[in-house]
C-alpha cells in the first residue's frame, strides 16, 4: 500500500497493479481509563462553538470506559445497520487547503447480510452469495474484469472479509484496518476488540458533528489519539478521528503537507431500520472473469526488447562525433534518455550516483541521452546536468532513435545494455532507489547473468500462472493473519522476581534508548548516556540526576536515537550513533563532539537498520558494521570512514550481530535479511551458506552481554504462524533452545527492544524483551525462569546495570527514566 502526492492529491486506497509490501513495523498501541474534561470542545459545524453541557448520570454512561462498553454493546446487540459512512482526508500542500473524501459505507444484517462500499471495494452478501468487485485506477477497469462470487457464509464473520489478501487491503485502505463499523458489529482483534482490556482512555469535551451531540473518547496510543464520537441519544459512533501522522508518516514527513488530518465520518448511521433489499445485490458484467477469490494480474513488460539487440542507432556527442551501437559492445552501457524538464532532474541524479561507482570500470559506460531540439546548445545542456548536479558523458539522440530503435514513450527511461548490445533492463519514469538498484544491476550483469532472460521468463510464467488461476476460477479463500491491536497494560508487578523503585527521573525530555558505558576501573560505576529527544545526549548519574547534556552538532534533518562505543587502541573512546533509516552514521569523542558523518556526501547515502562494531582487523580498534536495506547489504568502514568492503548477499538486512570468540578466538559476523536466514560471514566479509533456524524466521538476532551462557548465547525475534511474536533461545550453533510468546505489536518509538544482564542469582545471565504493550519481558538464558510485568507507559529504552548492590534495570518511557533494584 502506498500514498502519492500527485498533482496535489493523495491516494488513501491501495494500489493494485504493484503492491510492495513490508512489514516492519506493527499496529498502534493503545492504553487504561482515566477522566478529564481538560480539552477544548470540539464541533466540525462552524456555527457551534460552545461547549455541549456536561454528562450526568441522567443522561448516560459517565465514565469514558463506560461509554466505549456501551457503544460496543450498542452495535453488538444490533440487528442490523447502515450508514454513508466517508473517509476524509484533509491536509495543506504548499499551503493550499486540500480536502478529500472516499467511501467507506456499510450495510449490515445479522447472520450473513452486509453491503461495503470502501475505497475501491464493494461486496455484496445477499444471505446466499458472496460477490465482491475492486476498481483498479490505475488500470481504468475492474481489475481485469474480474468479480467474486462465492457462497455466502452462514454466519458473517470479519474472517471471511479477510480471506482475500486483496480484497482484504482494499478494505483495509491505508488506516491498516477494516472499517470501524465492522469491527464494532463483529468479533474482531482490531481497535474495538481493545475496549474490552483496560484502555487509558480520556473523557474529552463534548463535540457536534452532523448536528448530533456527542461524547469524545480520546484512546491514546504512541503514534497518537484516536478520538471517537459517540451520540448522546442512541449511542451510535458518529465519527473517530485517526491519528493521521502515525498512519501516515510519509505524507506527514513531507515539507510540503501541513495540518494533516484523517478521519471516518458516518452521516445516516441507523440502527435495526429497514434496508432495501437491492443494497444486497451487485450486478455482474456478461464478460465478467468469475473468481472465488481476487488474482494480481501481472504487470505486462514495458518493452518487446528484453534480450534483444534494438534496430540499429547511433548518438552524437556534444563535441559532434558519431557514436555507433558497435562502439557499444564489450562493454556494460547504462543509457538515460532525458530532456530539459523537472521530472527528470531525480532520475537523473540517481544514474549519476551509479556511475560515481563504476567510473574507473573499463567495461561500464553510463550515458545520458539528451533528447532536447538542436537549437539547444551543448554547452546549454552540459550546464543543465551540472546544475541537477548529475555528473555524466552525455550525448545527443539528434535522429530520435529513442522513439525508433527502442520505441521510447516516456522520459526519462533507464536502458541497460549488455556487453552484446542487447537489452537487459528497461524502466520508464523516476525511482527514488535507482542508483542502489543499477548498482545491483550492472555487476550482476559484470558476472554474466543473463537478467533479461530471467525477467522474461518471470514475466511467461506470473502470466500463465494467472491465466490458469483464471481458468479455474481462482484459489480458494485462504484467512489472513490479522494482528492482535497492542494495548498499552495497566502497571502491574512481576510474580518471581522483586522489583524495588530507587529512582525516577522526570527532568528529561523525551528519553530514549540507553547506552551503558563500561568503566575504565572494574570497581567503578558505568556511565549512563541517554538518547533524549532525536539530537541530544543526556548524562545521568546511576543516583537518577542528570549531570549534563551534549547538544549534538549535526545537519538539519539528521537524528541520533542509538549508540555504540568503543575504545580505539591508542585507549581513546569513540561514539557511533545513528537513527533507524539514517543516511549516515556519525562518529563523535568522549565529549560527543562531532568527527565526522560516513559516508560525508549525502549523495552516496545509506539505508540504516542496524550498526555494531567489530576489531575486523584485529589490531585493537574496531569497525563499523552498517547494515543497510535499499538493496545496499552491509558496509564495513573503518572509524575514518574508509571502506573495507561491502557484502551484498543480502541487499536488505534487517539486523547485524558479531558473535564472542570461541575457545579458539574464532568469531563471525550474523546478518538477518528479509527471508528470515542467517548469513555468516568471516571478517573479511566473506559469507559462509545461509543457515535457517527450524521453523522461526528471524528478523532480529541480538548476542548476548553475559560471558559464558549454557544455553541461549543468543536470542532471535521470529513470529509463529498465527502471527504472534516470538523470543527464540539460541545456541552458538542457532540450534533453538527455548522459545517465548511476546504480546503483539511493533513500537512506534525507534526502541532497541533486547537486552542481557548477568544479575540474578542462580543464573548465568537473563533477556530482557520491552513489548509494543508497555509490558517488560524475562528470559533466564537457560530457559527455566520467565516472568513479565507491565509499566503502564509507552517503552522507548532498556537497559540493565550490573552494580556492587545487585542489578538495576533502567526503563525509558513517557513516564520518564526508571530505575528498580532487581532481586530473585
């Protein structure tokens, strides 16, 4: 699913023709109940404005977790429904005022009947058939005319409405979730199946929306609130206010959008009226392609030339030479087809970082292929280049051989030839991860591989598989996963080991994740550095009183939420830190002040998802091992940013963990990528055969701190089939040696979930888990001890001191910094 500002408007639906999807971070949060009547009234009718009078017990619930039960028990108890249920959209692009609106309407009649007009769904249950059709926008039709029809099910349940993956995701649209209404009839583990845990709700101010008076409950969650509008009289919900940035991260991270917005609104909403029986029905075309569940049609290839040599062309160069197809050959050509137009300044700049890469190669050529009228001037276009700051050879396509020898329709297009002339990739219009992508491309096409073949044969194979699936009427339903929503739990108490409060330290910002810097006396204290905010670093003493700040030198955009140390050999300590998607990774002193940023040019960026350190050279001063998605693997650079080497066996990873020597010194370095293996690789950056961990995909893979565990010397992040979170206990081997359900969700805040102690009697050492739901985990490493508590706040760092007294376990959260003794 994917959000696009085009000419001033936004995409809310899914869009079907290419879908990409990765799944790194979960649901939002939402927590326990509390009263306050602290906000300001809320009305979308412009003439009300005062506050609607205050809840008394004559007129209703009074409580906000008594009005969630009652509107839940309001829709539960129904017979029936209907709405013209719309999702509006509202946001500033450059400052002018954009509002948008997609259908989100629902019918519903207990046991099977419902009718849904949402974004670009609409299904039909009449009690006997299912029926389900998906406007696709971007091919102008139904989909390639296909519709769903299938037998209804004798007792709806939101289950059937998500055993289409893609009828399921154009429902969902981009709040992730089915529509509310649904949710609020049905059994779900959505939003409305939080109402029944203890949510920290809030009682807000009453509102007016549509002319009915309301009561607003704010459900808070880490990315924000949502704010639900129920009705005073009959307890419907009128509205529910999404936490639009949170949802939207993308769009709200544009400079250009301002005041963005993003709520359902349900105009008409009945309760056990009557519904006409042709809202039920839903016409079928005669050319219809019937299908029990909806298939992807392929993308057809944008060329006929795929592994072909083009008719024959020629250039002319700015200093006016011919340059001929033969003079092409034996070698890699990377051609760009441009004009002097805005649309084609990125793609332009994203070649140019691809050819930085390969300019000292004698067998790649990248060209820019400049198709501006020849009243333009050489010297005009060289000048456009410099200032779309694209540094390449560029040559002049005077007799249009774009349109004729590749049958060129849009600029720009990205064209790659092999070392035979032939045509091995062929891509129209912009892509932010160009450059990342043709570096991929061209060694590949360097070792000989054959990728136009490959694509070909990809392509003949998705279409035959389609046209069988469409022959036979599609695959049967299969039910979706729906994750569980995560809700933040009310503070509860370990049952096996005692936690005593020593500190609480309210004085920072927003403090993050933490850092435990080892003394240089064994006898001494670690110091405590905390990621406040998204460019300071606190100090804290172990006592909870903050000692100092360092206000981070970095550029406008730049973020500092982790960091690792090391000692160089000279003794001199170092601090590498960075963001989650940083473009660069920063090295600063003691003091933190700032050495540098790696790599200095923001051209050549990186992807970052994970970083450790590690003495490859063995020579006493450490490496930085970043690990990058965006098809760039991990990159291994010395603390003066000089490259060791890059390994990109694994063009996304997701985590880096540098395993303790063994009894002979040997050690590796394990890389989790997006299939769920573990690549080794030795210090030289050489991989080993992926490994796989019986039944648990990893995605995250942490090594423990405690020196000689018996059992889980590591633990990996993995999710079962239903979709539930899971620790895994590793040996050294990556043989499983326990696992542990985690409550579901991801965190919204850029935590480092995992940590290890050594601290608890009787044990060679623990894991820590923080959960999305504000709940802290334990892990004896020998599997035998496991215990839990929640903190009642949203986690954003963890961390565990081994002092002279015991152990103490630091907590960041919204409620500030913790510290607890920790005793068995």
């Amino acid at each position: 699913m994917k959000m696009n500002v085009v000419r001033g408007k936004m995409s809310l639906g899914t869009g079907l023709t290419l879908r990409i999807v990765l799944a790194v971070a979960g649901m939002l949060a939402l927590s326990g109940c509390t009263n306050s009547n602290n906000s300001s009234a809320r009305t979308d009718d412009p003439a009300v404005s005062q506050p609607v009078s205050p809840l008394s017990s004559a007129t209703g619930p009074a409580s906000a977790s008594d009005i969630l039960q009652q509107l839940l028990a309001t829709y539960r108890a129904a017979k029936s429904y209907q709405d013209e249920a719309v999702v509006k959209l509202s946001y500033k692009a450059n400052g002018q005022e954009m509002v948008q609106a997609f259908p989100a309407s629902v019918a519903f009649e207990r046991p099977n009947k419902v009718a849904l007009d949402v974004y670009q769904a609409k299904v039909r249950i009449d009690g006997k058939e299912f029926k389900a059709s998906i406007h696709d926008p971007e091919a102008g039709e139904s989909l390639d005319g296909q519709v769903v029809v299938r037998k209804a099910p004798d007792v709806l349940k939101l289950s059937e409405l998500a055993s289409d993956p893609l009828l399921y995701d154009t429902l969902a649209g981009r709040p992730r979730r089915q529509p509310i209404q649904l949710e609020l009839l049905l059994e779900s583990r959505g939003l409305a199946n939080a109402f029944a845990a203890d949510v920290a709700c809030q009682l807000l101010d009453d509102g007016v929306t549509h002319g009915r008076s309301c009561r607003r409950v704010a459900v808070p969650s880490p990315g924000g609130n949502f704010i639900f509008w129920v009705d005073r009289e009959n307890h419907l919900l009128r509205r529910l206010d999404y936490p639009a940035a949170a949802l939207l991260p993308e769009v709200a991270q544009d400079p250009a959008v301002s005041e963005l917005q993003l709520w359902i609104e349900m105009p008409g909403a009945i309760l056990d009226g009557p519904i006409a029986a042709s809202r039920w029905q839903l016409s079928v075309p005669a050319q219809a392609k019937i299908v029990k569940s909806f298939i992807l049609p392929p993308r057809p290839l944008p060329s006929q030339l795929f592994g072909k040599e083009p008719s024959e062309f020629f250039f002319t160069t700015l200093d006016d030479k011919r340059l001929t197809q033969a003079q092409l050959r034996e070698k890699v050509t990377v051609l760009c087809w441009y004009h002097d137009n805005p649309a084609c300044e990125a793609t332009l700049h994203q070649v140019a970082l691809a050819a930085r890469e390969f300019k000292d190669h004698p067998q790649v050529d990248f060209l820019a292929v400049a198709t501006d009228p020849a009243q333009i001037s050489g010297e005009q276009v060289k000048q456009t280049l410099q200032g779309w700051r694209a540094e390449l050879p560029v040559v002049r396509d005077f007799d249009a051989f774009g349109d004729k020898a590749f049958h060129i329709e849009f600029q720009p297009t990205v064209v790659v030839l092999d070392a035979k002339g032939r045509v091995q990739i062929f891509q129209s219009g912009g892509n932010p991860e160009l450059a990342k992508q043709l570096s991929v491309i061209v060694e590949r096409l360097l070792k000989g591989n054959d990728l136009a073949g490959e694509i070909v044969a990809q392509a003949e194979s998705e279409q035959n598989e389609y046209n069988q699936l469409v022959a036979s009427g599609g695959r049967e339903p299969e039910p979706v996963v729906e994750l569980a929503e995560p809700v933040i739990r009310r503070r509860s108490e370990p049952k096996h080991i005692q936690l005593q409060p020593v500190w609480n330290c309210t004085e920072l910002k927003s403090p993050g994740n933490l850092l435990l810097v080892p003394p240089v006396n064994p006898d001494d204290e670690p110091r405590l550095l905390v990621c406040e905010g998204w460019r300071t670093i606190a100090e804290v003493s172990l006592a909870g009183k903050v000692l100092r700040r360092y206000e981070l030198e970095l550029a406008e955009q730049a973020a500092v939420t982790w960091l690792r140390t090391t000692v160089d050999k000279a003794g001199q300590r170092y601090f590498v830190g960075g963001a989650p998607l940083s473009p660069q990774w920063y090295l600063f002193d003691d003091q933190f002040k700032l050495l540098r940023a790696y790599p200095e040019s923001m051209q050549d960026t990186l992807r970052i998802t994970d970083v450790q350190l590690a003495d490859l050279d063995e020579d006493g001063t450490a490496e930085v091992l970043a690990g990058n998605v965006g098809l760039l693997g991990l990159h291994a650079t010395t603390l003066q940013g000089e490259v060791k080497w890059r390994n990109r066996t694994f063009p996304n990873v997701i985590s880096v963990a540098v395993t303790k020597p063994n009894d002979v010194g040997s050690w590796q370095i394990l890389v989790t990528g997006e299939q769920g293996s573990v690549l080794p690789l030795n210090r030289f950056g050489r991989e080993e055969p992926e490994r796989k961990v019986a039944n648990w995909p990893l995605a995250r893979l942490a090594v423990a701190s405690f020196p000689t565990p018996t059992q889980a010397a590591m633990v990996g992040i993995s999710n079962d089939p239903q979709g539930n979170l899971v620790a895994v206990g590793l040996t050294t081997q990556l043989r499983e040696c326990w696992n542990y359900q985690l409550p579901p969700g991801a965190h919204q805040q850029p935590i480092e979930p995992i940590a290890s102690s050594q601290v608890l009697e009787g044990h060679q050492g623990e894991w820590w888990f923080a959960a999305a739901d504000g709940s802290v985990h334990l892990v004896s490493e020998d599997g035998k001890l496991h215990d839990s508590f929640a903190t009642g706040s949203v986690l954003s760092g963890l961390a565990v001191a081994k002092l002279s007294q015991g152990g103490l376990l630091l907590i960041s959260s919204t409620s500030g910094l913790s510290a607890s003794q920790v005793k068995k």
